[in-house]
C-alpha cells in the first residue's frame, strides 16, 4: 500500500474517531518496552501503532515532527521511511499503514539519527499460522495435474512461494522448474488460499518445455508436496510446522468431465436434507464450490450452502428451506474443470488440426424431481 491523497483528505470526523480509537487502546493494551520507553498499541494480535515519548522530539515544533521523526526496519540498510500517519499530542502516536511484524525490530530517527529502538513481540500461541489443508486431497492424481492449491489459517506475507513451496520426488530429488512462477501469486482476496500451477508449458505435449524438461509428474511415481515451516504469515509469523501432502501418480487424463454421467441423489419433500452429485472423477475443489445451482420450477435459485467431499466427487447442496415437491434444474457452469484442468466445452491439451470445434456453451443442465 502507498500513502496517498485519499488518506491525507479523510474527513475530520473519521480522524476525530481513529485518533480516539487508538488512544483507548493506548490505555488498555500498551505494552512498554523496557529499554526504549516506545510503547506499542495492540489490536487483538496486531500491532497497530507505537507510542514514542515526546521527549525524544523536544525543540522540534509540532508542524515539524513529521518531517524529522521517522521509522525504519532496524535492519534496512536502504534508509527507507515505513509510511504511516501520526497523531501529535505530548508523545506522538505512530500508526503504520501496515501493522508492524511479529518479531521484527525497528529504529526510531530523528533527523536521520537514531534515537531508539523497539521489537514486536511474536505471536501468542493461538496466532501461529499453519496449513490447513491443500487440494486436491485425493492420494492419487493423474499425470497432467494442472493445480494445487494450498490453504493457510492466517493471511500469508506473498511473493514466497518459489522459497518455501518444494516438490519432492520419491523421497529424495527436489525437482526443479515444475511450478508456473507467476508474479503476482495468485491468493484469493485475504491471501489464505494459493492457487499453484504446475508449468502448463510441460504438461502440453510436443511444446518446447515438455520436449526439453518432460512433464512434471511422472507415472507411477510417488511425490511429496513440502511447505516449509520458515514461510511467514503477513505478521512475519512462521508457519507452525512444516506441511507435507504425499501422492502417487496415475496415468494422463484427457477427457472432459461428462455431466451426462453423474448421478443425483435426491432427498425427501419436506426435509432439508441435501441434493447429493456424484461425478464420474475428482474435480476441482474450488471451481466445484462456485459452478453449480439448483432452480426450481419458474427459475428462481433455491438458497442454501454447498460442500464437497474430501474427495472433490461429490457436491452437497443444503436448502435454506425444506424442499417443496415438483421439478428443479441443477445448472453446471461450463468452466467446471477436472484435475487436469479439462472444462466441460474442451479438454486442457486440445489437438487444433482436428475439425470439430469445441463448444461454446456457457452452461449445462440437469433435471430431477422431488417427490
């Protein structure tokens, strides 16, 4: 993030409130260093602002504090100013446009000269962050596995994952080059789930990749994924431990997941039990949650919560409401994709010499009736 004119012009009443907030918690959550007198402020786990006495500021005028005390990394040998506001009072308030990190240090200057120094506690032992899970959790994944994602309990410090994300074959080659590095990572918006690629340039047959390097997994061979417990969350927390997910592998999928081929499990009139979907292969996990809805007989989409199974084969719908009797539709998004990254309209790796065009169909259909 980056100072800017929006946070200059807010609005006297907002930084009537801010300035209020942080002061309550200035006198309920402070916590003193004992070396420095730099006080931080503390919201649940973050550390939201430093209290710097204002002694260390005596001579300079207010309208002048901003431009001679600053902040920097204790160890930023750049010089490089963190970017934050201020709320000059007797001591000075500090609020950085980032919560400082659990367990990094920091300097306190003025006019260029160091005047103090303080360091963020780590985190409690309820704040450890830790892998929760990675998808897809099936033990066996075909040859041409096109994504992983990992999943986080806490928001993930980016641009990590090319240090802290290995794959291991047969328990003892770290391979190289199999993981698409893409800049920017692709995190879901609280940065908890990390969508990794392996490199499509490889899994494609006959490209130069794959012809130089080969495909990345290799059937019949046993992998290891490995998240490293140095990863940090963005608090600068470690991971709690390391994460390993094994896996075998099992030959090429080249086909399209077929809705004609699932079975749906219905449930009583009257219940809320769920609308079960049972697909022929593992799809993926994520794509699963968001690609599919029920409709009933005029239209209108039925309300309620989806799951998967640890498999990624099956889909739970769960009503808000119990089911009435009559007809519903189930609509699949066409984007829906297998493992191997083949969507309903056309297969991942697509032979274009061929005449048939795939199709261009946004969504597909099923019907089914409670009764």
């Amino acid at each position: 993030m980056h100072c800017n004119k929006s946070i200059r012009q807010k609005n006297n009443r907002l930084c009537n409130t801010r300035n209020l907030l942080f002061f309550v918690l200035l006198a309920i959550f402070s916590c003193k260093d004992a070396v420095t007198d730099v006080t931080l402020i503390w919201d649940n786990s973050s550390a939201k602002a430093a209290r710097i006495p204002g002694k260390l500021v005596t001579g300079i005028p207010n309208d002048s504090i901003k431009q001679y005390l600053h902040i920097r990394a204790a160890k930023d040998t750049s010089a490089t100013n963190i970017l934050g506001e201020y709320v000059i009072g007797g001591d000075i308030v500090f609020m950085p446009l980032v919560p400082f990190l659990h367990g990094a240090e920091y300097a306190v200057f003025v006019k260029d000269k160091q005047v103090a120094q303080f360091k963020v506690s780590l985190a409690g032992i309820n704040d450890i962050p830790e892998v929760i899970t990675c998808y897809p959790q099936v033990d066996t994944v075909p040859e041409n596995l096109l994504k992983i994602y990992i999943e986080f309990s806490h928001p993930m410090s980016e641009g990590q994952s090319g240090k802290y994300i290995k794959l291991i074959k047969n328990g003892k080659d770290t391979l190289q080059d199999v993981f698409l590095d893409l800049q920017p990572e692709l995190w879901n918006e609280d940065r908890t789930v990390l969508t990794v690629w392996l490199d499509p340039g490889r899994i494609k047959r006959d490209l130069q990749p794959n012809l130089r390097l080969g495909n990345p997994l290799q059937p019949n061979e046993k992998y290891t994924l490995l998240v490293s417990r140095q990863w940090k969350d963005a608090q600068g927390a470690e991971l709690k431990e390391s994460f390993t997910k094994k896996f075998v592998v099992s030959g090429r999928d080249s086909l399209s997941p077929d809705p004609a081929q699932w079975k749906i499990l219905l449930p009583k009139p009257l219940s809320k039990d769920p609308v079960m979907v049972e697909s022929q292969k593992p799809l993926d996990h994520f794509l699963l949650l968001e690609s599919l809805n029920i409709k009933d007989k005029i239209g209108a989409v039925i309300k309620g919560h989806a799951e998967v199974d640890e498999k990624d084969k099956t889909w739970f719908f769960f009503p808000d409401k119990p089911w009435d009797e009559g007809m519903y539709t189930l609509l699949i998004a066409s984007k829906l994709e297998d493992l191997a990254g083949n969507n309903l309209n056309r297969p991942f790796e697509r032979d274009i010499t061929k005449t048939k065009q795939p199709s261009t169909k946004e969504q597909y259909s099923k019907s089914f009736k409670i009764e």
